[in-house]
C-alpha cells in the first residue's frame, strides 16, 4: 500500500509496451462499485474471494503489466499463481513513506484505524514474509519520480531476465 504499484505500473507498462492492468479496478469496473463498499458489504472475506477470481481471469492473459493489492499474495493459490506465471517484484517501502504517501487517502478500508502508523506497521509485520517469500525481484519503491522509478525497474527486470537466460 501506497508503494507505487499503480502509479509507476502505468509508467512502466508504457515503457515496455505492455497493457497496464490494476486488479482493485478490474474488480471495481466488474462490480460496479468502489473496493470499500465491497469490504462494507461482503467483509474482507468476500472482497479476497473476489480477488482470487479476478486474479484467476487476469492471470491467463498475455502481454500485461499487473498491480495487485497489496493483500492478494496472503493467499497461498494467489502466491503459487503469481509466481508460476508472472514475474513478480516486490516494491518494497517504508512505513514513513507510506504514511506520507497514503496521507490523504481516504478510500483504503484497511487503513480506516485509529492509528494509521501502527496499522501499516501491523501489515508490513504481518506481510512482508509473505512478499518476500512471492516475489522473484525486491526493488526499494524510494522518493522519485514515477518515471525514475520505473526506469530502476525496467534495468532490474531486464537484468533478472538476462541472469535468466545464462542459466
């Protein structure tokens, strides 16, 4: 959350000529309504199950850059999709850069807590494993600009692909 999945996918999807797909707006353009309504309604429960069908429709394509949420490697058929299919990188941030990030987000049900510091520091304790454990690359989401930073990715993608290749 806030680490620049959708900002800088949509840069370096262009970048590498690829379709820029974000899974919370996918699911969103298929309900109809905002993620928080569906968390309101359905529970967190039913948004994952949502999720986890979304991500099984989008994963079969081709040619696409996708930005999932942040919780949808918790699943473990997420996570096994995920890596068996697609190159995954990890944009890794900082709570402090999080919360400045995410300051005026207003829309994120799992940041709707009384303490915005403890919550992420809550998810990052409870996620990062997790990510780690996904992500074929770790790059360090840092304070520059979108275009920048999918620059950093595009050479580390490339270089991973190549160290691939020697293989």
């Amino acid at each position: 959350m806030g680490s620049g999945k959708t900002t800088v996918g949509r840069v370096l999807a262009s970048r590498l000529g690829l379709e820029f797909v974000d899974l919370d707006q996918a699911i969103e353009q298929r309900c109809g309504v905002e993620v928080a309504l569906i968390f309101e309604i359905e529970g967190e429960s039913g948004f994952r199950a949502r999720e986890r069908a979304m991500l099984e429709e989008i994963i079969r394509r081709d040619g696409i850059l996708l930005a999932t949420g942040g919780g949808s490697v918790l699943d473990p058929h997420n996570r096994a999709l995920l890596r068996a299919r697609a190159l995954v990188v990890w944009l890794q941030t900082s709570v402090d850069q999080q919360i400045k990030r995410l300051a005026r987000d207003q829309r994120r049900p799992l940041l709707r807590a009384p303490n915005r510091r403890q919550r992420l520091e809550q998810l990052a304790t409870e996620r990062d494993p997790v990510y780690g454990e996904c992500a074929h690359l770790r790059v360090r989401s840092t304070d520059v600009s979108p275009r920048a930073m999918a620059a950093r990715l595009e050479q580390a993608i490339r270089s991973h692909q190549e160290r691939i290749e020697e293989q």
